[in-house]
C-alpha cells in the first residue's frame, strides 16, 4: 500500500495535489522495485557465460538490455515529475516567516558570490536549483522526502546517522554540519546534544532561512550561516568537537574536494572527529553502472568522479588519521562495521560514512 505523501510545510495539501504526490511516489517505488531487478535479471542473464568484472564492462551490457530505455527515462522522468508535482503543492505558500524572538541565529551574506561550479547546474533536476527564493527550499524540503520514497517523513535517517555514527560524542561543546541545507541533518544533532552549540553551514540562503525558521518551531537553539564550506566557514580553527556533512561532497568538484577536507580539518581541535555521510560503490557492477548513469540523470555531475577518488586518501592528506568508508543501511540498522551492504533487490542508493579522526 502506497504512504500518503507527507504535507508541504504547515500548509494543508489539497486532495489534487496529494494525488499528484502519491502518484510520483508510486512512481519513483515501481522504478526501484520492479524495473531494477528486471535490469539486474536481464543483465545477468546475458553475461552468464561471461561474468561481469567491473562497472566499466558491465555499461555496454547494462546498455543493451531491453528493460534498459524504460529504467533510464523512468529515472529521469519521475524524478522530473516529483519536482513539478511538489512545485505545485507549495505555491500557495508564502515567504518563509523568520521568528521574532530567536533562541539561535541566522547570519546571512549579502556579499557572497555563488561558485558557478554551484549555480551552473540544477542539481537534482530541481529547477532553478534551491538558492534562488524560499519558494526553491521549501521545494528542496518536501522533495527531499519523496527522493527517499516516502520512508523519511521525520527525517528518521538522519536521526540514525546520528545514533549510529555520532552517538558517543561524550559532552561535546561545538558541532558543525557543513551543506546543512534546509536543516534536515542539523536538528537531530542539537536534539542528540542539547548542551552542545550546533552551527550549520551552507551556500544557499533561502535554504537557510527555512532551516532557522523550522529549528525555532522545534525549540532548538541552532546557529545557521551562509558561507562557502570548501574555502573559509568563518568559524575559529581548532573550535569543533565534530563536523559532519550529509549528502554533500558527491556534489563538490574535485579542488572543492580537497577544500572541503581542509576546512573540516581547520575547524576540529586536536582528537576531533569527522563522519561524512555519501556513496560508495558496492562492487556489484550493475548496480555501481546504475550509481554512476544516476549522476548523469540527476544532474549531479560531479558524483561519479567523487565516488571514483580515494577520498579517505584526500581526508589523510588534509591532517585526519585513521580515515576509512564504512557501509550504512538506512533501514534501520544504520552505520554497518565494514564496506559491506545487506543484499537487496530493490536499487537503493549506496549510503557510506567516511570516518576520520584530527591526531591528539
């Protein structure tokens, strides 16, 4: 049975647009549930005399199967169509209302000037991208829970990743999550530790001001600012107890690569930690061709060069030691002890955590 789509903001949603929504995400559910291990069973079949060796002998195969044209538009499109269904379901909402007695803060650049590498690309296939208005994040917002096909309406995945990956941070005194976007992966942070102050940081300001705006609503005093997290967050050196990022570095070009290890590396004091929430690849060639043909169609170009780097290597480089990839199952059980996934039919999105540690 299909979940109703979650709603958009405080707003209510009307019966047509949660039909549109419900629509997409039958949609998005019937691509990973159904045309995937369709692609895998062709793909097999074909290459059963002559096994698959790696990703880059597994594309022309994957290429030739006869489910294969209808996975890769089913992809593109419904991905296309949850953005115009979810553009409709928030238009009637207004600018994004700031607080009036805040108990963190929002610290905007007015100055900033957006990377190309940053405004050149709809990101997601999401129009305009999430930096142009408010309208653009609360689009991002409710978008980001159907990209997860209905199973995040309460952000339950960032929760985990803080359980699993971040739950014995002790009594830590700062927390910063650099590309918090709308906030999503910054809140379970000050809920976890309330003690803590908990900086989140991103380029995009109207994404900013909905993540300040939600964090007031929930009574958590947060600290939002807008600025570049591959240059100079503006936060003192050696500061953070913990930095993060969710879901960010497939999305950053190989110099802001490096920059962004560096700036993690600048802001933890001597013995701090780092977990980076991304992909992998499996070693499953199809499924990796599928990641891979995924950025392309996402509009996330930069993702196949990302996951092709040895980032643990560019996170030793920086100062961190002991940096390694551990699997995560989003599931329920969260960070996984090795580079290892449960099997699944079902495509799912290759979740890792890259794990580092400042020398004491």
């Amino acid at each position: 049975m299909t979940r109703a789509a979650p709603a958009a903001g405080s707003a209510a949603l009307s019966h047509e647009a949660r039909a549109d929504l419900d629509f997409v995400l039958a949609w998005r559910r019937r691509w990973a549930d159904r045309l995937y291990p369709r692609l895998v069973a062709e793909t097999r079949a074909a290459t059963a005399d002559t096994p698959l060796a790696d990703r880059k002998a597994a594309m022309p195969q994957v290429r030739a199967q006869p489910v294969y044209p209808w996975f890769a538009w089913s992809e593109r499109a419904s991905q296309k169509a949850l953005w115009r269904a979810v553009s409709d379901a928030v238009a009637a909402e207004g600018p994004i209302e700031m607080p009036a007695h805040p108990r963190g803060s929002l610290t905007l650049d007015p100055g900033l000037r957006l990377p190309d590498w940053y405004t050149d690309w709809d990101i997601h296939v999401q129009p305009g991208g999430v930096w142009r208005a408010d309208a653009s994040a609360r689009v991002y917002e409710l978008g980001a829970k159907l990209v997860m096909m209905g199973d995040n309406d309460d952000y339950a995945f960032h929760s985990r990743f803080v359980e699993t990956c971040a739950g014995d941070l002790g009594t830590p005194a700062r927390i910063v999550d650099l590309g918090c976007g709308f906030g999503k992966s910054t809140w379970p942070f000050k809920r976890a530790y309330p003690e803590a102050e908990v900086i989140g940081v991103d380029l995009a300001a109207p994404c900013l001001r909905l993540a300040h705006a939600k964090a007031e609503a929930q009574g958590l005093e947060v600290h939002f600012r807008q600025a570049d997290v591959t240059t100079d967050t503006g936060i003192e050196a050696g500061s953070a107890d913990f930095v993060t990022a969710t879901m960010l570095i497939h999305e950053l070009p190989q110099p802001q690569l490096r920059g962004f290890f560096a700036e993690a590396a600048r802001l933890l004091r001597p013995g701090g930690r780092m977990a980076v929430l991304d992909f992998q690849f499996t070693g499953d060639p199809v499924r990796d061709t599928a990641m891979v043909e995924h950025g392309t169609r996402n509009n996330e170009p930069f993702l196949p060069g990302m996951m092709a780097q040895d980032t643990a290597a560019m996170a030793r480089e920086a100062g961190f030691a002991r940096a390694g990839w551990v699997a995560f199952d989003e599931r329920g059980k969260g960070r996984l002890p090795t580079l290892a996934w449960p099997e699944r039919a079902e495509w799912h999105f290759p979740w890792a955590v890259l794990e580092a540690e400042m020398p004491a």
